[in-house]
C-alpha cells in the first residue's frame, strides 16, 4: 500500500492510500491554514503513513481541527494517535457523533460537536457543517469549505479504483454498483434528500473519501446516477450475501 499527497486547490490536499483488497483509495484530507485541519483520520493502522504525507507539508503535532465525518473505523480510527501528536488539537463531529460516540467511548476534553448551518473559521477556509442523518450512519455529517466552494461528503460520491487526485470522469454506475455490492446505504431515501440538498450548492469541489475529487462538471453525472438507480442495500456486506429472514 503505498500513500501520497496532493494539492488539489488553495491549500486543500488529498492524502491517498490504494487498497486492493477493498479496490478503492481511503483519503484523507489537509486543510493548511492558520488552524490546520485534518478531515478524516484514516483507520488506527495507517496513523504512520498518513502522519508522513502531511510532514510533506507542515508539521502534523500543529494540527488544530481533526474532522470525522462519522464514527467509523476509516473516519478517525487513527484520532488518539493524533490527538496524542498534537497536544493543541480539538475533535469535531456532528452534534450526534460528539454527544453519543465520542463521550462514550471517554473522549471528553477537546471534543466539539456542530449542528447544521454552524461554522468554524480556519483563517482564510471556513468551514459549514451539514447534518446529514441516515447518510450511511445516524451521525453522519458533511462539511462545506466556502472559500473553495468546496463539499467534504465521506463515502458519497466515492468511485473504485486507484483515481488520480482530481477525476472529471462519469462513474456513476459504477459508484452505484459498489454501493449495492458493500451495503452501506439502508435505504435510498434520505441519501436522495441530501443529493438533492448538494446539487443546490452551487459547488466546484467534491472531495470525496474514496476516489478522487470530482470537479464542478463531473458532480452533475453522479447526482444523476444517486436519483435513477438502486443503490441501497440488498442484502450483501463488503460483497458477502447475508442470510435473511422470509418475510412473514
Ligand atoms: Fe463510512
Ligand atoms: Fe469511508
């Protein structure tokens, strides 16, 4: 597994890592500003390779913000180690996330959770939180960058593959696909309602969590994919058919 780094615009950077076994890149992503942020942590296990990627470009014990987008493995499985790295750094979830998961699992001190609409400034970057519930998790949110008209949406919008930095291409059908195949949607409804949502931004950044960041001109073919096809689950986990019960 090999991890890289790339600007995609004004100070935003797509940390990479290609996974055959899942065939798709985990991202993560640095916002170098005057409070750093890191959006997404990448899974305990790859702390190392993504802490080197971001040396490239500042010093990683200043990270101010570490974002996750929701309670997952890949999101901040890696948040201890850097938390325990950069002593000034505070955790942001959505409200949900924060409240629930990370007082639960003990994280107190230096946490912060958001409600939709509130903003947090990084400096030249402002970042605008969205609630986005039921988008794969209950907790899950989405974060919109205002200077670069930009929409962090963790797995929606993802595309398979080892994707360069910035794909102009039309993979809906194939985003659509893996989503039947993983199963991480459990229903099509209220990730309509937030694709609906998204198309209204007037948006020229996707940077999406796996895959590459789609541009203003790429997005409208992977809106139009979320409104015409299936992709919520039926019945199959990372790929493995799962047992159900007959309806009665
Ligand atoms: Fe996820
Ligand atoms: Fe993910």
């Amino acid at each position: 597994m090999e991890t890289r780094i790339d600007h995609i615009t004004d100070g935003i950077y797509r940390i990479a890592t290609w996974t055959p076994d899942y065939h798709i890149t985990f991202n993560q992503f640095l916002i170098a500003d005057e409070r750093p942020t890191l959006i997404h942590t990448g899974e305990y296990g790859t702390y190392d390779a993504i802490r080197k990627a971001i040396a490239e470009v500042m010093d990683p014990a200043q990270l101010v913000y570490i974002a996750l987008l929701h309670w997952e493995g890949d999101e901040n499985g890696g948040m201890d180690r850097f938390m325990a790295d950069a002593p000034g750094a505070e955790l942001v979830g959505s409200a949900l996330s924060i409240q629930l998961n990370a007082r639960g699992f003990g994280m107190i001190d230096r946490v912060r959770g958001f409600q939709d609409g509130e903003t947090l400034n990084l400096g030249r970057h402002t970042l605008r939180f969205l609630e986005t519930p039921h988008v794969h998790h209950w907790d899950s949110m989405m974060v919109v960058e205002e200077k670069t008209k930009s929409l962090f949406p963790a797995d929606l919008f993802l595309q398979p593959g080892d994707q360069p930095p910035v794909v102009t291409e039309n993979l809906g059908n194939q985003m659509c696909a893996v989503y039947r195949h993983v199963g991480i949607f459990a229903h099509e409804e209220p990730v309509r309602q937030v694709v609906d949502r998204i198309a209204g931004l007037d948006l020229d950044w996707v940077h999406a969590m796996h895959g590459g960041t789609l541009t203003k001109d790429a997005l409208p073919h992977y809106v139009s994919a979320l409104r015409t096809q299936e992709f919520a689950y039926r019945g199959m986990l990372l790929g493995r058919e799962v047992a159900t019960p007959a309806p009665q």
